[in-house]
DNA sequence: TAGATTGTTAATCGATTAACAATC
DNA sequence: TAGATTGTTAATCGATTAACAATC
C-alpha cells in the first residue's frame, strides 16, 4: 500500500534521477538524493526498501536501477488517452503543451461548447461534448483534464462522470461533487499563491505562523 | 503554528463556506462542511477550535463569521503584488487569468527574455529581466510566477532570488534548488495526471496498491 | 425535556527520525 | 582494516479519529 505522500516522494526522486542521469552520472547515494529533493536520507532508504529496491551497501543506488523500478510503478504499460474539456485560456495552453508523450500520454481530443472554437488550429481534433462518448469508447480514455469556467465545472464534471471518466484533473476553482469512485485532482493557482503568502507570513496575523 | 496540511483544510473551507454563502444560507454545521469537502467532522471542529473560531452547540457555524475569521488568516491587508516570468503557453494563459483581485493579488508585471513579445497585447506590461529589480523595488514584490522552458528554469530563480523574490509558483518540471529562505510551490500538469493515473490503478504492477 | 451539536481530552494511527547492526 | 553507506528496528512525532461531557 502506497500513501499519497509516499507517492509525491517517489515522483520527486524519479525527476532528480532524470536529473543526475541526463549529467552523465550512473549511481547516486541517499543523501545525493537528498541533496536534489530535500527529503531526508533515511526516508529515501525506507521508501526504497519498501519497493524493494535494493542498493549496494558503500557502493548506493544504480540510477538506471532505481528508474526501471519507479518506471514499473509510474510508467503504464500502454500509453494512456486523456481528453482535454474546456478551450479558454488555461484549457488552450494545455492542448498545446508537448509533454504528455514523454509521460507516455496521449491527448486525444478536446471538447468546448462554443462550436467556433473548432475553426482554430489546434494540435488535436476538437469536438462538442455531444461526441465525448465516442472519444471516450473509441480511445479507452479515463482520464479528463477539466478547464472550463467556473460556473459550468460541476455540470460538465457530472456529464464526464456519465460518460465513463473517472479521474478528473480539475483546474476550476470549485471543490467538485462526485460519486466516490472518481478521483478529483484540483489545481488551483490562486491557492497556490495564498498559500505560498500565507507561508511567507505575508498577511495580518504574523505571530500565528 | 499552522501545518501545510491544516492550511490546506482551512482553504477547502473558505472555498466551501463561498459556495454555500453564494446560496444564500447564513450558518453551517461540522457535518455540512464535512459533505462539502469530505473532510470529517471532527476534524473541521477541531480545526476550528485551534483558530478560536467558535460555534454555538446546537446552534451549527456562522458563516459570515468563519470567513471573516479566515480572511484574517488568508487576507492579506495590503494587496500584493506578483510577477509573472515567461510568457510562452501557460504565461500566456496565467497573464489573462481575473482572478488574482478577488484573492487582493495584483499582477502588477511580465517578463520575458524575447522582446518581441512586448508587442503583443497584453493586459499587464512586459519587460524583459533586465527590469526585474525596478519593478520588484517599485512595486514591493516579494512571490513570482515562474513559467519558463525547462532549461532556463533553475537559472531564472536563482536571478528572481538575487533580485528579491521571496516566493515562487514554479510550473516549470523542475526540482530547483534555492536557498532556505526561498518558498516554492511546484504546479506540475504531468505529475498530476500521473498521479491521477497511478491512484486509478491504471499500470502495470496492479497489485502494489 | 430530549435531541442535536459543539468542543475537548484520550486513544489510535501513520509518518518520520534516530539508532545502529550489517556489510561492502 | 577502517570508513562509508545501506537497511531495519525501535522511538518519536504529528495528525486523525473516537469518545463523551458540555450545553444550547
């Protein structure tokens, strides 16, 4: 059983791998990668020997060794399908952002009720929601990235559900309501930020911190 | 002294507690939070408890009051000024984006090492970096938004950190590594939908779990 | 009053750190 | 060998839940 603080872990020492890697080095030690990710040194030999990645006691970790093994959790076996909902001004940086690939995702197509927005040169099919489930059969997709405004959020993440998706990537500043065996994964860049100036202790009450 | 955890409940209650003054009610109960959030209901009271916040046994939360309790927290009391670095896919997005007033934000600048993109309309102005002190100094800036490329992320923070900032909301998929003092809050499209999928059991290794 | 809900204390659970033996 | 590093067990710390008295 993997937590998700575990796994937000796992995913950090996965990209300071790729990190140590691309500069040309072969094995790393817990405290390099504590070093790179900020974790201590003692949880990354525990969580690795959860997984039951095994280093050489002095020698450390082979890097290409700790990779497959993070690769057998994260990477999926065949690539995924994700659509994307919603052509405003997060949904179009989305649909051209290039890195689904190397994540071995594949942003199929994308939905807007507004039919204009078809014209537009996008890099993937975009279609009304009316044709969302024969995307949804045709590619076996899942997995939903949500970016429409926020008054609409709730009724279009229903309709996803409906239809088949059950993990929503969710950029709407709304806390979704849903079956229980969806999963919401909220991103929210105004959170983000007061939180961040909640934690500089930029606000009034600064001797609560 | 506020975990990152608890400060992260106490956003979902603001967001909740907005949604349900929107529809028009004028107190809550810990159950009633504990539906919209799904956090539970003894540790909303709890929650609330350790802010002082007060309720009426029997008689549920006063709404106006708890917001008002939590924008002591959240609120700030000046409105801060942010920057935003890189104006590629996401900045773009990120510059046109309204909802920094009604969190008291203010995005006062952009910045972007390619000139060209001063002509372009924008709705805040664009400098390249070389101006970065200027408008941190004029503007008391201390949080920036980071959305550049890969390559040119960790040594655009370095030259945000030298030049004052506090605070990054990094969206570039990089670990950085910044002094002590420095906060950042990483936004990672793919690293999210990985863990969208990771949690959906879409893998290989199914019975890991 | 009886019933519902808060607020607090104690118990449990889970995550992290400390300590240290194993061993390369 | 001596020193460095892993890997595991025990100890600690922190977060959540359970229990229940207080009271509206």
């Amino acid at each position: 059983m993997i937590s998700n603080l575990q796994t937000r872990r796992l995913q950090k020492y996965r990209m300071a791998l790729l990190r140590l890697k691309k500069m040309g080095l072969k094995k790393t030690f817990s405290h390099s990668l504590s070093d790179e990710t900020g974790i201590s040194p003692e949880l990354i030999r525990k969580d690795f020997s959860i997984l039951g990645i095994r280093g050489k006691r002095r020698g450390g970790y082979e890097i290409e060794g700790l990779l497959d093994e993070l690769k057998k959790l994260f990477g999926r076996v065949k690539e995924q399908n994700v659509v994307l909902v919603g052509l405003g001004n997060i949904g179009s940086a989305l649909v051209n952002y290039e890195n689904y690939r190397q994540s071995n995702m594949h942003l199929v197509a994308a939905f807007d009720i507004d039919p204009s927005k078809r014209q537009r040169k996008y890099p993937v099919p975009v279609y009304t929601l009316d044709n969302l489930r024969e995307v949804v059969d045709a590619f076996e997709v899942s997995v939903a990235i949500l970016a429409v405004p926020e008054f609409s959020a709730q009724e279009t993440a229903n309709y996803l559900v409906e239809n088949g998706i059950r993990g929503i990537l969710n950029f709407a500043p709304v806390l979704l309501k849903l079956p229980g065996h969806v999963l919401v994964n909220n991103i929210n860049v105004m959170i983000e930020l007061e939180r961040l100036m909640f934690h500089l202790g930029i606000r009034q009450n600064a001797e609560l911190v």
